[in-house]
C-alpha cells in the first residue's frame, strides 16, 4: 500500500511540475476604459462617410505568451457612449430607428478562436452581440504589443482590430430611399478598435 501511495504521489508531482509552468504563462489583462475606443465608418446618402466612436469600452483579456493561440478575448461596449459629433445624428442613432440603447445598452464580442495572419498578426474570431442579436464575426487584429511599465508602475500592452459587419444581419434595418436612387444610409459598416489594457495584480 505504500509502495502504491508514493508512486501515486511521485506521478502527481511530476504532472504538477509539468502544467503549472504552462498555466503559469496565462496573464489576465484589464481593458483600459480610459485609453481604448471602438470607431465606426458608414455610407450616407451613396456619397460619403459618417464617422464615429464609442468611448466605453471595457473587459478582460487572457494572453498566455507561450501559446497566443490559446488567448481569450471578453468585451463589452456602452453603446450610450456613442459620440458622431453630431447631437441630432447621435440621438437618432441611439433611438430605436438603429442601437435602441435604452433596450440594448451594452454590445459585447467573445473571441471562440485565434489563428496566426503573419508576424505580430492575428486573425480572432468571436461572437459579436448587438441590437439583441449574436453573430460570429472575424477580427483582423495587430498585436498584442510588448509590454511596457507606465508611470504609476502599472504594465500595459495594446492592440489594434478591424472589422466589418452588415447591420442588417444584426436587426438594425431602418432606412430611407432617396428620390435619385439609393438609399440614405449604408449596409456595411466599418469598424476598428484600439484596445490598451493594464496587467492584472
């Protein structure tokens, strides 16, 4: 019984040396809600751009340095922090006509999965909810960057991400024929996100 006991006991220890060093490399990562912005680009009118932003953005982010494969991406946006520079425009855009941010206050993105692109690129997939509906989408992602020690002492690391999503998939169909043809606002919107996060203590 012994004998069984410390052979148990020698295989378990052996197990243990070999995962915790793995697990060890696994850091969680704080989104910076103060440094990190999620920006979008639509057609108006069939000739030029609306731009804007969200202000909020937060979340957590698991990066484990040995595998970045096995990375986890978890963020969510205040979608009442839109800002087009326009107050009018941003109140329409908050109304039930697009966000309806008074029933859907948040959108969130879930990575699934994280392939290789090319040196220091990724290409994330993940869920993507909004306006109450989940779809996958594909973020074409550069970073994560080095890590750096800020002033307060706090490391920080940052990336960049870009994507585009059909609004329509997502349930936000209002629009409006133009008299020449067309319609006054685009399907396609494109969007991007700098993301700066803070080493968890």
């Amino acid at each position: 019984m012994n004998r069984t006991i410390k052979r148990f006991a020698a295989i378990f220890a052996a197990v243990f040396l070999v995962t915790v060093p793995a697990f060890a490399i696994a850091s969680t990562w704080n989104i910076d809600p103060e440094h990190s912005s999620a920006q979008f680009k639509v057609r108006h009118l069939m000739v030029s751009h609306v731009k804007g932003g969200f202000g909020k953005v937060s979340g957590v982010v698991t990066v484990d340095d040995k595998d970045i494969l096995k990375s986890h991406v978890a963020a969510s946006i205040d979608t009442a922090s839109l800002d087009s520079g326009v107050a009018k425009r941003d109140a329409h855009l908050k109304s039930a006509d697009f966000l309806d941010v008074e029933k859907y206050p948040t959108m969130t993105f879930t990575s699934t999965k994280i392939d290789k692109k090319g040196d220091g690129k990724l290409r994330m997939t993940g869920n993507l909810t909004l306006h109450g509906v989940t779809r996958p989408v594909v973020l074409e992602v550069d970073g994560p960057s080095a890590e750096v020690k800020d002033p307060m002492g706090n490391i920080r690391r940052g990336a960049s991400a870009t994507t585009k999503i059909s609004r329509k998939e997502f349930g936000v169909v209002w629009n409006k024929a133009l008299e020449a043809g067309g319609v006054a606002v685009g399907d396609d919107v494109d969007i991007s996100i700098e993301v700066e996060m803070i080493l968890a203590k």
